[in-house]
C-alpha cells in the first residue's frame, strides 16, 4: 500500500540529515568550534556561536520522553486511522529535542523521562525517518 | 540626551477608545458578506463612537490580521495617515501592537493612534493545524500539528514535574466559563460543570475540547492617544501606565520552561517601572489560547512560586470574587479568540467601571499577561 503519510522535504541544508536516516544513522550538525549540536538541521551557522564550521556527528540514538501527547482530532487525513495516536517530544542523549513518535509500546506505559532508543522506519525507498521505542 | 527606561513611558499614553463586535450574535449566524475587513470596520466605527472622535482625528493605523492595511485604509477612507502597517495574525501580537501604537504616540510620530484586530476564523474554517496550515515540516511526518497540541505537551511536562493532574485545568475553564455567563457578547455563556469538563473529549490528550479556545469571529479596535489629549475626550482615559515584552523565539512552540521566564521578565520590568506590586492588582487577564497558559502565566507573573499554580487556581481564587479575578470577560475558551484583543478591551471596560454584571469593584489597576512565544505585560490604571 502506498505510503500516504506526509513525507519529508528535503533542502539543499538538510539532504544530509535524511541520507543519513536512509543509512540508518541518526546524524545532526555539530559545531567544529563551540561543540554545540542542534535540531533541526535547518541551519549552516551555528546558533550558538555562529560559526560556519560544521560538521554531521553520528549520535547515540538513545533519549528520554521530554512529553508526549495523544491526538484525538483529526487534523490530517492520512493520519485518520491512526487516531488515536502519539506524537512524543524526544530529549535526545546529546541535548537536541525533537518531536516524533513511540513504538513497540502501549501508549499505557509512556512516562516522562522514559528512555528511549532511536528506530528507522523505512517509510519509502527514499526515506527513512526516526521513531523511538523504550529501553527495556 | 540621556537613556530613556520604561520609566519615562509611565502613563504618557492612554486607551481613550474601544470597539468591539457581538461575538454570541455573529456565532450564531452566517454573513456571506462578513469577513476581517468589514468586521473591523464595524469595530473601528464603534471605537470611534466610543471615543467621541471623528476619523479624521485617527492619524495611525495598526492593523492586526486584517492583511493588507491598504485595502483596509481605503474602506475607512483614511488617506493621509502617519503610520500605516499590518501585524501578524499571532496572540503575541496585541501587546506589540498596542505598544506600536503608543510608540508611535511617544515620539511623536503620530497623535492619535487605532489598532485594529479582524478575526472571520469561524466563517472561512480555521483549524490552526493540519494540512495547508504552516506545520513544521520535520513534525508533520508524525503527525504533530497545532499550537494546542505544543502546549499540550508543555501541559503533560507541568502534570510530571508537579504532580498536577488533568483535573486541575478544569478551574480555569469553569472559571472562564463563569465569567462569560456575564458577558451579554459572550459566545458560549452556559454554565459549565466540572463533570461536563471531565466528560469531554480530547483534542490533543491530555487537553480537552474546552481547554481550547474558540474559533468565532469578530473584532477589536482600541483607539490610543497621549495622556494630555486624552483627559478631554468623551471617556475616562485608562493610562498605559507600563509595558514590557521578552521574547522566547525557538524552534519549537514547547518550551522547557513554560513560557514563565519570559513573562517573569515583562513582570519585573511592568511591576518596576509602574511602582506597583502584586497586591494592586485588581484584575487580571492571561492570553490563554489553551487554559494551561493562565497557570503558566500566574505562575510566570510570580502570582506565585513555580509549580504552585495549579493549586492556586482552585477554589475560585481566580473568579470574580476571588483574590485575583482573572479573564473577567470568559477569556479565549468562552467570551471570543480575539487573539488578546477582547482580554485589553476587558481590562479598559474594567478599569471604567463598564463591565456590567462582571464588574470589580473600583477597580484602579489591571494587568495583562501574555505567555506565548513573544511574552508580554502590560499594567493599565485609572485616575
């Protein structure tokens, strides 16, 4: 069945991070000269200090559930069976927060601060996005 | 010339004009020839009224929604204005617009200033989320869309870190919901129980149906001038005694803080500036787009400590009558999303002593609080 779920768009700056997702690596910029690193990769200075000198660091893949919430309303036809369905905002290990979803869970057992580990979902052939799934 | 402060903006300025629409009358019926334009129009006629000016006196036009301050200058024939320009349809935006306008006025750029907010949201369908609506595209691939749901997650954090449960929220909206009751223009003016809160469904868990606020239309003008024109027009002038704004412009609408570190800032710098404290506040109105966002905003404010907003809200301390009446008019779930527009025109009709049945007695200084990704404060005061 086709995938009918919004897909993601990639830029110029960001390319790099959903090849990287394809390959199975979760990769974000980290600045070469003040070590800060950063989501989303939408940027080629380094919000902290400005530098132009980044570079794509492979990171640990596991986090913790900042927050989570369960959507009841329907906002996106593709999304309609799913409902009701979770998006979390994830806390990575490195710092960076990101929004995403929950897997192999039962939305039950989601708990602030709950570790998490980074998995892929191939979606298409061209795209692979993150999802988290609870370190047991 | 030596640095000016907000100091030496205190109570220069002052609201001499407010106009509004019936938000419970246009809810209940359709227009095909209503939209932001000619709903300002209706606002900025009655604002004018209310004020005792003729247009022709109105030499700055903020307008707020409304896109295109062209189209809108030439449906009120306003041709040789001294300021002209379009805000963005955000709830953070009231404030800065009324703090535009009363720059405006402070320099001397303009004398007389209206600002006028348009909202036909109910009319052509408004979701703020979904398909078309402008959602991150890293976020949209999982489904996350909508401000409600960004404060919903902030909410979830608040309930962990605090031990707050979902009940709680249900003062806020029973509260506001309270007040509408007394507001004749009021959208949704029934009585409503804790049960029926805690019966409703979910839009984005832990959030209800009535922690949100509503989609209706309407319109807001405030008409501003300096505080010497001022004293002799029609009504009583409500002085912008301070106002501050502290940015939180990141990424993501969550923020780990809750908004409150940008409000505390705007509260220390109003609270400084106007020589006033905590406890001359006689009412007070939050910009709440979603209920978890007054507590965010009491507690920002320092109505009280981090944490303990959850708990201060309850047992009516936040209803007329109570310590702190707050969002006087039914607020965004109950009276009408003016997007903090209809929360100023309350605190004017407060501080006029027109609010009707909802009135606060003598009521000499209010505060507006707003905690969004451009937080912001303002403290307003009669003589």
């Amino acid at each position: 069945m086709a995938y009918e779920k919004p897909l993601p768009q990639p830029t110029a700056i960001d390319a790099p991070y959903w090849e990287y997702l394809r390959q199975h690596e979760l990769r974000l910029p980290r600045c070469q000269e003040c070590g800060h690193i950063f989501f989303p990769p939408n940027k080629v200075y380094c919000p902290s200090c400005l530098s132009d000198r980044l570079e794509w660091v492979k990171l640990s893949g596991r986090g913790k559930v900042w927050s989570w919430v369960v959507f009841h309303q329907r906002y996106f036809s593709s999304f309609a069976n799913d409902i009701p369905y979770v998006v979390a905002f994830i806390e990575l290990e490195e710092g960076p927060r990101l929004m995403s979803t929950l897997v192999d869970c039962d939305q039950g057992e989601i708990r602030c601060d709950m570790p998490v580990e980074v998995v892929y979902d191939d979606i298409t052939p061209e795209f692979t996005i993150p999802k988290f799934r609870p370190i047991r | 010339m030596a640095q000016m402060t907000l100091y030496d903006f205190k109570d220069k300025v002052c609201f001499v004009g407010v106009g509004d629409t019936n938000y419970g009358a246009l809810y209940r019926t359709k227009d095909p020839r209503r939209n932001q334009y000619t709903l300002g129009v209706e606002a900025f006629k009655a604002a004018l009224d209310d004020a005792g000016l003729n247009k022709d006196e109105i030499d700055g036009l903020i307008l707020v929604r409304i896109p295109s301050y062209q189209l809108f200058a030439d449906m009120v024939g306003l041709r040789y204005l001294r300021a002209a320009n379009t805000f963005r349809g955000e709830g953070r935006m009231s404030a800065l617009a009324v703090q535009y306008a009363a720059m405006l006025i402070c320099s001397g750029l303009c004398s007389t200033v209206a600002v006028v907010y348009g909202n036909d949201g109910r009319s052509v369908g408004a979701t703020y989320g979904g398909e078309g609506e402008g959602s991150s595209p890293y976020d949209v691939l999982y489904g996350m869309t909508s401000p409600g749901a960004a404060v919903a997650h902030m909410w979830r954090r608040y309930m962990h870190e605090y031990g707050a449960r979902e009940e709680h929220l249900a003062a806020v909206a029973t509260s506001n919901r309270r007040h509408a009751g007394l507001n004749p223009k009021a959208v949704f003016r029934d009585p409503l129980t804790l049960e029926t809160y805690l019966t409703s469904r979910y839009i984005a868990a832990p959030l209800r149906l009535y922690d949100y606020c509503l989609i209706n239309d309407g319109a807001v003008a405030l008409i501003l001038t300096g505080a010497e024109r001022a004293r002799d027009l029609r009504k009583p002038p409500v002085y912008l005694t301070a106002t501050a704004t502290c940015t939180d412009l990141t990424f993501f609408y969550t923020v780990d803080d809750f908004f409150r570190d940008g409000v505390r800032r705007c509260a220390e710098a109003v609270f400084g500036a106007s020589g006033l404290t905590h406890k001359d506040i006689q009412v007070c109105q939050i910009y709440d787009n979603f209920t978890p966002t007054v507590i965010f905003g009491l507690e920002g404010a320092s109505f009280c400590k981090y944490g303990e907003g959850f708990q201060f809200v309850q047992n009516g301390r936040i209803s007329l009558g109570g310590e702190l009446p707050v969002n006087t008019s039914g607020g965004h779930t109950s009276e009408s999303y003016m997007q903090g527009f209809g929360l100023h025109a309350e605190n004017i009709r407060q501080l006029r002593g027109e609010a009707g049945d909802r009135q606060v007695p003598n009521c000499q200084v209010a505060m507006y609080i707003c905690p969004a990704p451009i937080c912001a404060a303002h403290i307003m005061t009669r003589r």
